[in-house]
C-alpha cells in the first residue's frame, strides 16, 4: 500500500477533514528531510570520452517524492537512463515532498522535471515556475480520462501530464449483505438501510474512518448530491442549494445512527477494519485491493458512492501525480521532450509503473486493458467508475475555502448546525479567495 498515493488522493481531491494539514499524496508532514540526491544509471562522466557523450546531451534532474511501494524507485530510475536524448538524473525525494517542491521554485535550482498531486498549484502557473504543455501533450490529451486530466488544464493550457491513477470505492461484504437480505447501495438512503440492516453487536455497518466520515467524505456530498465544487462560471461554490442542504441533513442523521461504525482498529485507509470483520462495508482506496482479494477471495464487491437526494449522482474520487517541466530549468524544451518521450509515446513504461508496484489505474483509458489486475472484477470496475463517474480537484478550490466547508460540514454534523448558514459561509469565504487568486 501506497502511503504517499494515498495522503496524496486525500488532499487533492479536497477530501481530508484537515486537508490542510494533510498533504497531496501525502500530507502529514513529519516525515525526515529529503534524502541526498541518488543518480539514475547511464554513462559516466568521469572519463574523457564520457565527458564529451555527457555534453553532447543535455543534463537534466527529475523528482518524485517518495513512494510506499517497494521497486518504484529503480523503475524510475530505469525508465530515465532508458531516455537516448538527454541524461536524466532522478532524485528521490523522503520528506514533506510538496515543501520542497514549492521551496526549490523559489531558488535558481529547480528540478528541470517534477511531479505533483493533480498538476501544478495555481500560485505555481500564475507565477510562470512551470511550462505550458499543451503542445508538448498535443491530440493525446483526449486520451486521458477527463477527471484525471482536467485538474491540470488553466485557461485551456494543459499544465501537466498525467502518470497513473489513484481513487476510491466502497468495499462491501457480499455475504454480510446477503444475509441481511439487502442489495449494494445506490443511493444514500439505501447506504444508511443497509448498514442498520447488516450492523450487529459484532460487526459494524458502514466505515469511513475514525472521524464518522467526515473527512474522506466531504467532496463526496458534494459531487453525490449533482454539484460540484464551484458553479459553471468559477465565480462561487456550485452546491449552495436546498438539495444540498437536504443532503447534509441526511448525512448528519447517518452520522448518528448505529448502522455507522466511528472506530475501528486502523483508519479508512487501511483495509484491516474491513478484512478482519469490524465492518460489513467500508470506504478506502482501490491500493487495498490485492488485500481485500487475497483475504476474502469473492465474497466482496465494489460500488461508487451513491447518489444523495433526487438530483444526485454516484460518484468517485480520482488523483493522479502528473510530470511538470519548471520554466527556469536548464532547458525546458529538453524536459518537455522528455515528458512526451515518457508519459505519453512510451505506454509500455506507463503500464508498467501503474500495474507491477501496486494497483493503480493508467492514465491512459485505453491503457487500463493492459494492466492485469483492471482486467476483471473490482479492478475493471474501479477503472469504470474512474472513467464515468470520477471526479477530482478544481484549481479555484483553495486551502482556506476547504477550510472553511471542512469547519461547516464539523459543524452540521456534530453540533446540529443549520446547513443553510453554514454552506452560505462557505460561499462567502470562495467568493473571496476567487477573488484574490485572480486579483
């Protein structure tokens, strides 16, 4: 399992309960300082001949943070050495990963290529520390899936390149179901039946983490209920309606009810909870799912979450750490080449990176066939939900205003607050950061 994928997901799809707090990919800080620059494998320069090879090429870094699974880092670093046009050298990078990204823009070494949660942040784009790729990705960006991608398109420039895929499900126990004599959910009304229906004095109903929820289910609410974060012209929230505040009211009741499991043994995040019997149903990530499978074979299924009030829709968190060329590097032109070379003429090297270190989706949707572990059951569902129901971050979506929805839903839920005036300070609070990031 993939801690930084998953801190990463979190955070970018605006998910966390203190998402400020908890980063992209990767959120908690507290982590070690960056380890020393390694060296990806290629030819030496310490000789004559090598010198005059390295200079006929031009020298460029690349960074990734630092992933849970076991073998990524020496996939990457094969990947760079594999590149004939340039030398790239990979830095692999323990630590508060989003810190130093935003610290190294700030000096004259950059990283001439970086990756990043869902693209380049607003403040990074504005203050021109990255490339406009939208010629470098060309025709090809239609073939990522358009929740993945979006994030990374501002003013209809793609600012990134997607690498893979992370996202999220609800994880249900089929025989617990079926004893119950309840179907998987589709809609939240059915969520809440069906968790009273399975939930025991041994097993809990419905898990989304030691929080009730309140967390990794915050956009949910959102998109569920037929909204999105912000409305068509990105001028305020989107969701500031009556069947919002209805939802939330729902929600709130569920929170209550015995048929929601409030703690379990490890987090949202982990499968354990789920595995070990604590819960019928659980919320978590698709990087659970070879745990999920080697423990309970076929006796579970995956569902998006469903869909809230009569306007609503299922739907499904999606992330994607994405390549970033920084416009001060020694030659962005070469980075650019190179991003194209990898993540999106060199599909071979696309599914290998999300298919052999864990679960994860391509980027690519027509690339997901590809991957054994999407060709059937709950990994070639989760690709579905990806492609038709996934949604992700809105760049105008800020730290401070999902501050300030976190605080609302806080309060809604716990302290019986009145959605009307809670939402209406939500709004209040994006119409100002709207205001000055564009300002």
């Amino acid at each position: 399992m993939s801690v930084s994928r998953r801190r990463f997901l979190a955070l970018s799809g605006g998910l966390a309960a203190s998402a400020v707090g908890v980063t992209a990919c990767g959120s908690n800080t507290g982590r070690p300082e960056p380890a020393a620059p390694s060296s990806a494998s290629g030819p030496s320069s310490s000789s004559s001949s090598g010198a005059a090879s390295s200079a006929a090429k031009p020298n460029l870094s690349q960074w990734y943070h630092e992933y849970g699974e076991e073998g990524v880092e020496a996939a990457v670093k094969k990947y760079a050495a594999a590149y004939d046009k340039a030398k790239v050298t990979v830095k692999w990078n323990p630590g508060e990963y989003e810190k130093l990204v935003a610290a190294a823009l700030l000096t004259d070494k950059v990283p001439d290529v970086f990756e990043y949660g869902n693209g380049p942040s607003l403040d990074m784009i504005k203050a021109g520390q990255v490339v406009d790729l939208t010629d470098t990705v060309g025709a090809a960006a239609e073939e990522f899936a358009a929740p993945v991608i979006a994030p990374m398109i501002w003013e209809d420039k793609v600012w990134a390149i997607p690498q893979t895929v992370d996202m999220q499900m609800l994880y249900y126990r089929k025989s617990a179901l079926d004893k119950a004599g309840v179907k998987p959910p589709t809609t939240l009304t059915e969520l809440i039946d069906a968790a009273k229906a399975v939930q025991t004095k041994d097993i809990g109903g419905f898990f989304a983490g030691n929080d009730g929820g309140l967390g990794v289910l915050g956009a949910l609410l959102i998109w569920s209920a037929g909204f999105e974060y912000l409305n068509d012209d990105k001028t305020g929230i989107g969701f500031n309606d009556p069947a919002m505040y209805d939802g939330l009211k729902e929600f709130a009741s569920f929170n209550k009810s015995n048929g929601l499991l409030e703690s379990a043994s490890t987090d949202w995040f982990s499968p354990a909870p789920f595995i070990n019997g604590e819960t019928a149903m659980q919320w978590s990530g698709l990087w659970v799912l070879p745990e999920v499978e080697d423990a309970l074979n076929d006796d579970f299924g995956v569902v998006p979450f469903p869909a809230i009030g009569s306007s609503g829709r299922q739907a499904v968190p999606t992330g994607a750490f994405s390549a970033v060329v920084s416009a001060k590097g020694v030659d962005p032109e070469a980075a650019k080449a190179f991003v194209k070379w990898l993540w999106v003429d060199k599909e071979d090297f696309q599914v290998d990176f999300s298919n052999s270190y864990g679960t994860h989706i391509p980027a690519k949707t027509a690339l997901a066939a590809q991957a054994d572990k999407l060709a059937g059951g709950p990994g070639k569902d989760a690709t579905k939900f990806v492609a038709d129901l996934g949604h992700g971050p809105d760049l105008l979506w800020t730290p401070a205003t999902q501050q300030s929805y976190t605080g609302a839903l806080s309060n809604i839920v716990k302290k019986n607050a009145d959605p009307r005036a809670e939402i209406a300070k939500v709004a209040s609070k994006a119409q100002q950061e709207i205001k000055r990031v564009n300002g």
